[in-house]
C-alpha cells in the first residue's frame, strides 16, 4: 500500500472534484538514503474507449491518472522503490499547478534552483522544458513578477 503524498506538511487526499481545477503538481521524492528526485506529474489522462455499437467514432475522454502510486520516472528511483517499498520514500508535493505549462514551468525551476542535475544526491539525469509563455497561467506569471 502506498503512503499519501503530503502538501504542506499534511497528507494530501483530495476529492474527485477538487482535482478538477488542478492539471498537475510539481514534487519531490526522498528516499531512506536522503537521496531525491523532482518532477511533475498530471492528475488526468486522456483515455479512449471503443466507439458504441453500431457507430464508428472511437470515445475519447480524460479519467484519474495512477498519481496516488506514482513513484516517479526515473528507473534507479523505481528500482529502489521496488527494493525498500513505498514505506521507504517520502512523497511531497511542492506546487500545485493550474496548467500543464505552469507544471512543466515549476519543474525545470525546481530542478535548476537545487542543481539537480549536477548533484551525487539527486536521481535527475535530465531537464528537459519546452514552454510558451501564453502556456503559463497569469497567476503563475504574477506570482513569478511578485518575486
């Protein structure tokens, strides 16, 4: 069974239709070994169903992505992961984001600021954005100015 991830210090178990204003959340896994990683992980996927009986047109539409079991992308966090369980790791989430822009945006800052992929103590290999600011939300974009 998994552990919860936290928000701000508490377990973080929103319903259904809360997660509906949010797109993803930024976050950062620590393992038994104080070693970490950061990324960004969306609520919902895209699903496609197939099309009703006697119509040609396949079903699209958006359900609850596996975000509660998450652990990550990265396969040395996996491996570990699968050799201490999830009672072994720390999941916490650092941004909640309005916007696949605005997570994609937070990831990269969060990655850069701790130097994430330099340091022995973090599994980032890689950081990889692709963002156009009218991707960003203008909240993001205030908060950002603010600073």
């Amino acid at each position: 069974m998994t552990k919860a991830w936290l928000y701000e210090g508490k377990p973080f178990t929103p319903s259904y239709e809360d997660l509906s204003e949010w797109q993803c959340f930024v976050y950062i896994i620590t393992d038994d070994a104080d070693k970490k990683y950061v990324g960004v992980k969306q609520f919902h996927k895209k699903v496609t169903r197939p099309p009703l009986k006697g119509r040609k047109n396949k079903r699209r539409g958006i359900a609850e992505s596996d975000w509660q079991s998450y652990v990550g992308s990265s396969p040395s966090l996996q491996e570990k992961v699968q050799q201490v369980g999830y009672g072994g790791v720390t999941r916490e989430i650092l941004h909640l984001c309005r916007t696949r822009g605005d997570g994609s945006y937070l990831e990269a800052m969060e990655q850069m600021n701790r130097n994430a992929i330099v340091r022995d103590d973090y599994y980032n290999e890689i950081v990889n954005m692709r963002v156009h600011s009218k991707h960003l939300s203008e909240e993001l974009k205030r908060q950002l100015n603010d600073n």
